[in-house]
C-alpha cells in the first residue's frame, strides 16, 4: 500500500478526497470541527490533537 503524506498542508486534501466532513473527523478525533480546521490550516493547535487526526487517517489507509 502506498504511503500517505500526512502533512498538515495534505489533510485538508486528504479529507476531501475521503469525501469527509468536519464534524465527522472530529468526532472520529474526539476533537471540535473547529479545532480539525485550525489543523488543517495550520493555526493555533496542540500536538496532542494533531496525533489524534494523524492517528485517525493512519488508520483509514
């Protein structure tokens, strides 16, 4: 299988590509829609939470 780039640049591309919305990572995450926007957008974030989206796509490859 090949290897996803998880990069936060790529998640918002990864996201849409899965045809996911928002709401549904985040509540996959345990984490807000807003805080997988401040994610994807590079903005104001915690590590923590940013392991959990990357842990989240790992895991749907």
């Amino acid at each position: 299988m090949d290897q996803v780039d998880l990069s936060n640049e790529n998640l918002k591309s990864l996201r849409k590509s899965r045809n996911l919305l928002l709401i549904e990572v985040g509540n996959a995450c345990n984490l807000l829609p807003s805080t997988i926007f401040k994610i994807e957008n590079g903005r104001n974030y915690k590590d923590e939470d940013l392991k959990k989206v990357k842990s989240f796509y790992s895991t749907i490859q």
